[in-house]
C-alpha cells in the first residue's frame, strides 16, 4: 500500500474479524506499507486503516459492495 505522508495503515478484513487494531503495517524507506499474513483458502474481503480512515485497496481492481454502502477489496487465494 502506497500511502508515503501516513502516519499509520493497518491492514483490517474478514480474516481478522474486521478489527482495526491488530493487523498494523509497516512502512519502508519508499512510503510502501507492508504487511504478511497468512490466510486460508477461499475469497476474503479487506480494507486499509489509513489515518482513521477507510481505504479500499487502489491496486487491487477485485472488489464488492459492503453493508456500508462502500467498497471492499477481495483476494482469492487458492
């Protein structure tokens, strides 16, 4: 996740039930946050905690509507 002037991004979705505190990411010397988790197979939905805000994923195209009216991002992994 690209987001070089953030002060905190933290990665929330299904795979963590949706909790916006205990995924944080970290940032590299190029403003790229990053983050490895491991999920189990299947379609998952996540978005970014950038700064106390929602941010969908803008490099992932794959994504679904959600109760809230807004976006999330979808992996499929296999």
């Amino acid at each position: 996740m690209y987001a070089p002037g953030a002060k905190e991004v933290i990665l929330v979705g299904d795979f963590n039930m949706w909790n916006n505190t205990v995924q944080p990411m970290k940032k590299d010397e190029k403003g790229i946050w990053n983050k490895i988790v491991m999920l189990l197979p299947g379609m998952h939905e996540y978005k970014f905690f950038v700064d106390g805000e929602w941010w969908h994923d803008p490099k992932n195209d794959q994504t679904c509507c959600n109760q809230h009216g807004t976006l999330n991002s979808v992996i499929t992994v296999s």
